[in-house]
C-alpha cells in the first residue's frame, strides 16, 4: 500500500492517528507495537509536530544563496570533494536541498543488527535500520541537527535507511585483539 512512498511522509500521521485512538481504548503505542518501535513513532510524531523546526529553511535558501554566488569555476571542483568525502565517510547518501552535491545524513540505530551468512561468497552481511538526526554537505557547508529539522527540510532527509556491512567471515568471527593498534613484541629470549 505504502510502497515507493517515503516512509517519513506517512508514518508520523498514521503513529500520530493510531496514538489518539489507542488513548480513547485506555492504550498506549507500546501496546499496539514493540518498545524500540514505539520509541521511533514517538519521535517520529514529535518531529513532525515540532514547528520551530521549519526556521532551517531560512538556512537552506542561505546556503544555497552562497552556492549560486560562487562562480562557474568553483562550483564543479567542490562537487567533486563533496563526491569523494561522501565515499570516504560513513553514512547515508542524498542529495543536498541547497546545491544538489553528494552529502550525507547520519542518525541512530532503531533497530538490532540482522547477521547473515552468504556461504556462496564466504561473507557475513550485517544490516541495520538507522532514523537520521544530522546531515552535512562539505560542497556548501550546510549542517542541519535533528529529525524534526530534517523532516522541515526535505521529507527524502528524513527518511529511515539500512546500514549494510560486508565482513569477511575470518574477519567477524575472529577473536578480538586484546591490544589493538599494538603489534606483538617478538624481540623476547627464553
């Protein structure tokens, strides 16, 4: 029903609309889903309903000012950095609302780890669902800090994304170094 449509432009109004009705029965949203989940829709309502948050946009148009008085010569080499800091870095990629660069959204994990095997391959697949509460885009120096001014900006910033790490199985399974970043010392005689 919901498929192809942004999560974060329907789940606050429907935790929103379930949350009134379930107070009429006596109820709370940890009745009806599970803790971490009625965690994210409480602040998944707050966010929408916090509207202090949409003075962010006065600082998108700033930025995106600034990018459009740079002159045709800076432009594309700062889209170039914001596309090779955007690979180095960890996170989310979308696009920014004010000079349209490569730029990143980083939030919290909402859910636990899911850790599968892919035996064809010899490789463990962790995957992760994260809820962003910042994003940053070096091209034009625009930080925003939180959901609900995420979700003031651009409902697409705002939306739940999955973290997928690849390991080596060797590598995940393999016992914890009990002095990282030191090498051992085999210059000992017995």
């Amino acid at each position: 029903m919901f498929e192809g449509i942004a999560s974060s432009s329907w789940q606050p109004q429907f935790y929103a609309a379930y949350k009134a009705l379930l107070a009429t029965m006596g109820l709370t949203l940890t009745d009806f889903i599970d803790g971490l989940e009625a965690e994210v829709a409480e602040k998944l309502i707050a966010a929408e309903a916090d509207k202090s948050a949409k003075a962010v946009l006065a600082d998108v148009e700033a930025h995106r000012k600034e990018w459009l008085a740079l002159g045709d010569d800076e432009r594309p080499s700062l889209v170039e950095s914001a596309k090779v800091w955007a690979m180095r870095q960890v996170g989310h990629r979308v696009t920014c609302p004010a000079c349209t660069s490569i730029a990143l959204v980083q939030g919290e994990a909402i859910t636990p780890a899911v850790v599968k095997l892919d035996a064809e391959q010899g490789l463990v697949v962790e995957t992760q669902d994260y809820l962003p509460s910042q994003f940053e885009c070096v091209a034009c120096r625009l930080k925003i800090h939180g959901l609900s001014r995420l979700v003031a900006v651009d409902n697409n910033l705002a939306n739940r994304f999955k973290k997928t790490s690849t390991y080596d199985a060797a590598e995940y399974y393999a016992k914890e170094d009990d002095y990282p970043g030191y090498e051992e010392d085999n210059n000992e005689r017995f």
